[in-house]
C-alpha cells in the first residue's frame, strides 16, 4: 500500500470527542494521524520500566536512538555519555550496559546522560515522533502518569512496543490498566482500547500470574534475568513521568 492509500486510512479522533486510542504494535503506527495525540510509548519488559527507573533516579536524560551504530557514534562526542544498547533481550558486545532496570540505579545514572537504543521500545518512540508530546508508561509510574493525562485536553493514544512489531500480552494489558484509570472521563475509545481494558480485566487480580505466559517473559528467563520481569511488575514505585523533549527523554 502506498503512502497515500494509507493516509486515506489513517485514523482520527472525532471531532468534539478525546479519543483513548491504543496501538497495539508499532507496525499500525502509520494507521493514525499521530500529530492529533499526546502518544503513550509502553514497553513493559524492559525499555520504558528502565527508562522510568533511571529518570526517577536522577538521570540527567536518556537518548533514545533506533540502531546500535547511532548508540555507538556517542563514543566520539566525549566521555560524558552511558551507552545501553540491547537486543534481543541480551546486552549488546562493548556497551556499558542494556535495559535491565538494574542498570539504571541512582548510583549508575544519578547527573548522567544515557544513550539507549533497544529492540522494541526506541523503534516505538521514533515512529511515532509527529505527535504533539510524548511520554513513557510502565507500571512503575501507573497511577501518576494516569493523574497527568486527566489533566491533559488532548487525544491520547497507548502505543505498544509490542515484539519486532507484532503484538504482545504485557504492553497491551498495560494499556488496559491506564484505561480502567482513565474511561470514566469523556473519552471515546477505539476497539483495540476496549479490548485492551478487557485484557486487564482478566489479569488485573494477578498480574504477575497473568503474565507469566507471555512470550517475552519467556525470553528472558531463559536469559536467566527472572527479577527483571519482577521488578517491571512493580505498580507505582516512582512518580517521575518522562517525556521527549527535542532528542532527549527528560523528567515532566
């Protein structure tokens, strides 16, 4: 399908309505009209759980980039940058480290700059790049990045990272969980939204339990990195939102 043929397609909000809108993979991307919404990037296990618990412990900003080469390119501009680059789930060779939020501790990130580039969380972010303002969602800071919507006046759209653009369980019962926060507002929401908040409907008594299954968790524990899955499950341990400003993901 050619460019104009999708933009015949794309989706909009309606007129007069806030639509509460989820993209379940980065593939749909160019299905919306991306500049009408505040975009949401989710990528549960791990990029945007890390990129929380690194804001939230004092990083001055993470870069997020799409290619390990444009992570690696950091090295010329001086000794001020932490390089992550991961893939696949493993720490890529000659990097300080990936997307495990054990990397982003106070005493690693506190007053330093991050370049990131992951599987599936950068590629998400860059995509959608036209939006009027975007920030990151995990269930580390659920309830304050919710408290911040509520007060936006805008169109909202979830997008998932999903897994080398396919869909996945983790990110879209995340979106479910900011929906049930959010539906009772006057939004209107798509299909995927519905069935995103039914998904957590289904899991919301048990998270953990309710994910255990998920393809990517699977990843990962034959990785051996279990805790990571663990910790990204946290619901509300910061409170720092953060969002793109020019090429940097700063504290809102």
């Amino acid at each position: 399908m050619n460019s104009t043929a999708i933009q015949d397609f794309q989706k909009s909000p309606l007129q007069g309505v806030r639509g509460l809108d989820v993209c379940l993979t980065p593939s749909l991307i160019p299905l919306y009209n991306v500049k009408d919404y505040i975009v949401v990037v989710i990528d549960i296990f791990r990029a945007t759980s890390s990129i929380c618990y690194g804001i939230e412990n004092g990083a001055e900003a993470i870069i997020p980039v799409s290619e390990v080469e444009e992570c690696a390119a950091y090295r010329e501009k001086g000794a001020g940058y932490l390089l992550a680059a991961e893939r696949d789930g493993k720490v890529v060779d000659g990097f300080d480290f990936g997307n495990s939020p054990f990397s982003y501790t106070p005493e690693k990130v506190s007053g330093k700059t991050v370049v990131l580039t992951t599987t599936n969380g950068t590629h998400a972010l860059h995509l959608s790049r036209s939006a009027k303002r975007i920030v990151i969602g995990s269930f580390l800071n659920l309830t304050s990045l919710c408290n911040w919507l509520k007060t936006q006046q805008e169109n909202i759209l979830l997008v998932c990272a999903g897994w080398k653009n396919n869909f996945n369980l983790e990110d879209t019962l995340f979106a479910g969980a900011v929906i049930e926060q959010l539906k009772s507002g006057n939004y209107k929401l798509d299909d995927p939204a519905i069935a995103a908040n039914d998904l957590f409907q289904l899991g919301k008594n048990d998270i953990p339990a309710y994910l255990n299954k998920t393809s990517h968790g699977e990843r990962l524990k034959k990785l051996g990195i279990e805790k990571d899955i663990a910790f990204c499950l946290q619901v509300d341990l910061t409170t720092a939102i953060p969002v793109l400003d020019g090429d940097r993901l700063v504290k809102l």
